[in-house]
C-alpha cells in the first residue's frame, strides 16, 4: 500500500502539470488577444492624433498670418480696415478648443420602419427615428461596437464572450453561437439570411458565412496563392451582387471578394490622411467606405473604382459609421463628436 502511494501522488502531480499547462494556453491566448485590441486601438488613437496635428498646424498658420496682417494694421492706424478684420480674429478657432478625446465608438443598424439602432462604448443599444427620438433601449452584456439586424431583430457581437447574440422582442439577450477560439469583430446579415462575421486569432483572419443557427457554411482565409487575404478585418457587409467587402485596418484597405471567396478589387489610397473604417453598400450596388482620417465619404461603383467624394456642405468629423437608408440617404455616426448626420448623397 504504502509502494502506491508515491504512483497516485505521481499522477496528481501530473494532472496538475497537466492543468497547468492548460491554464498557462488560455493565459497566453489571452494576452495576446489583449495585445491585439491595444494595436487596434493604438492605431485609431495615431489616426485621431496625425489628424489633430494636422489641423494645428493649419490653425498655427492662420493665426501667423493674423499677428503679420494685426501687426500691418496697427502700423497704418486704417481704423476701417482693423473695424473689417476684428470678426474675423473672433471667429478663429484656438488650440483651447480642442479637447481630449474618448473615443464614442459608432455602430448602426437601419430597421424597415425608418428607425436606427446605435451602438457605442456603452453597453446600450439605442434605438432612434429618423427625428431623434428615443424609442427604445436595450441593455448588453458588451459595448455594441459591432451590430447587425436579422429578422428585424438588433442583434450584437459579445467580444468577451466570442459570441453572436441577438435581443428578443421582450428584451431578453439571447446567444445564437459561439466562435470557438476565433474572436469575432465585425458582422452582417445577408439577402440569404445568413450571417458574414470577421474572424481573428493570433496573427490569423478570416472571414466566415453561418447559417441562422450557427452552422458553419463558408470560410474565406486564402487567395489563390494561398496567402492571407486579410490581416484585421473589422467592418463588413455583403453587396447585391454577393461581393463580400470588408475594411481591414492593419492594410488600411477594403478589400472585396465573390461569393466564391476569389478576390475582386482592393481599394486603398497612397495618402497618409486615408483611414478606411466603416463600410456599406446601397441598392445600386455603390461601395461607400467612411474615411475617418480623411473627414469624408469615399463612394465607389461596385468594382471598387473611384467615383466621388461625399462631404456635406456643413462637413463632417471623424466618419466611423455608416448607415444606408434608401432614397439616396446615409445616416453618418461621427466619432470625433459622437453625432449622427443624416446626408442626402444621391438625387
């Protein structure tokens, strides 16, 4: 008896080894899972801050040109023109006016009744008309970054959780399926009614088509070289004719394939100012991608060629999200004011 006791203490030593080998994995996956979120957000806060750069020194240039035109002004005692050039000094915008920023991350979902769920930082879901008001909302278990509608229901990715769930008419959070070790991101619905989600794990990407219930029906990873076609595909929607589009942030592109997976256009641009983050598609077919470095809309036909930019007469700042309406109308989430615009971009 006493011989086996040194073999059962064997073993329990080996389960715990075993054990914590196994703890040690889901650690490491962890990490770099958090590893991965902080590039993510790294790269967004680089983008606000070159941006931001960018628009003091524009404001530093003005005001250079103000102080010698002042200066100018005071030598030549014109009252006159000094009583023309105070408003203008008044109106110039200042560096105190730029304040620190959080980040109100923008996700929307057009429902067929002409009202809008919005999505953010919050563990909320918001849903809205077309005038503002409040009609609804929906508490989550995480921050509604990434938001689809099925079966007009509003439904969310729980990034936690590497779950896709959907709120029921009373309210209730229900999980549709899980990912595995796949962290999912972004997600939509499709005229099949199947569900196209961004994948990532470690230095891996893909994109995959469920069924309604879960089932895996398509994974799109590889080209025909079998190279990766995507590095960090975040938001996505399917265009009417089956051209799965995504916008992937490490390749700062959108990148479009077939139904088949076969890649059909990448669209990108040589400027530093270009920051693909959103992306949608109307029923014509147009590709309309949010620039949020940029302040404004890119929309392409649907083989990816450039055919305009959209920036409303009264601007926008910092575009993070973009919602198809019909009639030649987007809703546009801004992140760097966290209002909604409402846009008329085709007559």
């Amino acid at each position: 008896m006493v011989s086996s006791i040194s073999s059962i203490y064997k073993q329990k030593k080996d389960e715990v080894t075993a054990r914590g080998e196994e703890w040690h994995k889901e650690i490491e996956k962890t990490v770099k899972k958090l590893h991965q979120e902080l590039d993510d957000m790294q790269k967004e806060h680089e983008a606000l801050l070159k941006k931001q750069e960018t628009e003091y020194k524009g404001i530093l240039k003005n005001l250079d040109q103000i102080n010698r035109r002042a200066t100018s002004l005071q030598k030549s005692n014109d009252v006159k023109e000094m009583q023309t050039f105070i408003p203008m000094i008044e109106k110039q915008k200042t560096l105190s006016e730029f304040t620190q920023y959080s980040f109100p991350t923008f996700c929307e979902a057009y429902t067929d009744d002409n009202k809008v769920w919005m999505g953010g930082n919050t563990k909320e879901l918001k849903l809205f008309d077309l005038q503002g008001h409040l009609h609804r909302t929906v508490s989550i278990t995480y921050v509604g970054s990434f938001i689809y509608m099925l079966n007009k229901q509003v439904g969310y990715i729980d990034e936690n959780k590497r779950a896709v769930k959907i709120i029921s008419n009373s309210n209730n959070d229900v999980t549709i399926f899980t990912t595995g070790d796949w962290n999912p991101r972004g997600i939509t619905s499709t005229a099949s009614g199947d569900l196209l989600v961004c994948l990532y794990k470690d230095n891996q990407s893909k994109v995959v088509r469920y069924s309604s219930t879960g089932g895996v029906l398509q994974e799109i990873q590889y080209d025909s070289l079998c190279q990766p076609i995507y590095s960090s595909p975040y938001y996505i929607t399917e265009n009417v004719n089956g051209d799965i589009i995504v916008t992937d942030w490490k390749k700062n592109s959108v990148i479009a394939v077939n139904r088949l997976g076969i890649l059909r256009f990448s669209y990108s641009k040589e400027e530093n100012i270009f920051f693909a983050s959103a992306v949608v598609h109307d029923s014509f077919g147009h590709v309309i991608i949010a620039d949020y470095r940029g302040d404004k809309i890119h929309l392409l036909d649907r083989d990816g060629q450039f055919l305009r930019y959209i920036i409303p007469r009264e601007g926008i700042k910092s575009p993070r999200a973009l919602c198809i309406m019909g009639h030649g109308e987007m809703i546009v989430g801004e992140g760097w004011t966290g209002n909604a615009k409402k846009i008329k971009y085709l007559k």
